[in-house]
C-alpha cells in the first residue's frame, strides 16, 4: 500500500524546481523522494485548489506570481489532493488504484472498512471500493465490472499496510517542511501547515515563525 498522488505535467511551471512525471500518471508519497519530486508533489496540491476566490468570501489573489498560485492552498477551508492508496498484489500482479475524485484528505476513510460500518468507496471510473468480510478484507478494482479483479487480505493485513503507509505520509510532510525552507522561504510554514490539513496529519508550526 502506498500513499499516491495524481500527477501533472510541469506544463512550463517554473516557481520552483520540480521533477519531470508521466500525465495522468501517480506519484507515491514518502520521505524518501527527492528535491524535485517534492516540488511536484506540492505544485500538483496547490494546482488541485488553485481556484479563483471570486464565488466566495476567500480574500483576492495576490499580485505576485508565486502568491497567486499558492492562494488557494493557503486559504481554502478544505483542501483536495488528487489521489488515494494504491495497493498492489505482487503475487497475481494485480493493483488496486483510486478512482477520479479521490483525494488524499479522506485517506482515513480506510479505517471504516476496519472499524465502521466496514465497506467503503475510492473514486469512479474506476469504481474501487473496499469491504470487510469477516476476517478478510475484499479490494475490488471496479466495482461496476463483474468481472473485476479483486484483491483479498487480512484485517492484521491491511492494518499494518495502513500504519505503513501513514509513516509514508507522515515522512514526506517532514521532507516538504525541509524543502520549503529552502525553496518558499517565508512561507514554508504556513504551506506545510496546509499539507499537514489535506493529508490529515498534525503539524506544530516552527517557534518564531509567522503565517505570512
């Protein structure tokens, strides 16, 4: 299980440096990317709310090109992060991917598979979707498909690949809070603050440090 993110092609971008990625494709999330990744991992969350504020009450955009883009991260109540956890059978090569409209912020809606009411859905087209029976798990990759791939593991199983894959989480936001103190320099904590929001983890801002 990985924590992944909808990748976009750069398409000119140049605020900071980012990595080249296939369009369309997925970028996995840990502590482990490198310089570049990182910065595509945060141009492709600040590009899924780079919205305009003219239908609500969000102050305007500010002159400055790089103010402007992060405007939305920065202050929309509620974030979106185009992806989900992608989990793989290696045995049967088999891969269970988010669907459209998935986003990272309801990656705990896992835990209600486990805990809840034990079924629950990732995205369309695909429609993937997630359900506890008993003492095992079922992954269904499509379920409009009858004859979909699925995946099944155990409650132990996909416990362990959730506290895995939230250390992966939990790692790439400390390696963005390091890249945004050399690349967005008076705004790093303030941008980390807002992944921490859209990936659901907890984030103490830095002692001496300011929202600006």
């Amino acid at each position: 299980m990985q924590p992944v993110l909808e990748a976009g092609a750069p398409n000119g971008f140049d605020l900071w440096p980012v990595a080249r990625t296939e369009p369309f494709g997925y970028l996995p999330l840990s502590g482990e990317l490198s310089s570049g990744e990182i910065g595509t991992a945060v141009m492709c969350i600040a590009r899924c709310n780079d919205i305009d504020p003219d239908l609500d009450d969000r102050p305007p955009r500010p002159a400055d090109p790089l103010g402007s883009f992060l405007h939305g991260l920065l202050t929309f109540d509620t974030l979106f992060a185009a992806g989900g956890m992608r989990v793989t059978d290696r045995s049967v090569g088999t891969t269970f991917t988010p669907g459209c409209c998935n986003g990272l912020e309801d990656w705990r809606d896992w835990h209600e598979v486990l805990h809840g009411s034990g079924r629950a859905s990732f995205g369309h087209d695909p429609d993937p979707c997630a359900e506890r029976l008993g003492d095992t798990v079922r992954l269904t990759v499509d379920a409009e498909r009858s004859d979909s791939p699925v995946i099944e593991l155990s409650v132990t199983e996909l416990h362990d690949l959730l506290r895995g894959a939230e250390r992966d989480l939990t790692g790439f936001l400390a390696a963005a809070a390091d890249w945004g103190t050399q690349y967005l320099p008076g705004r790093y904590a303030p941008v980390t603050a807002a992944l921490a929001r859209v990936l659901d983890l907890p984030f103490t801002r830095p002692s001496g440090t300011t929202a600006g």
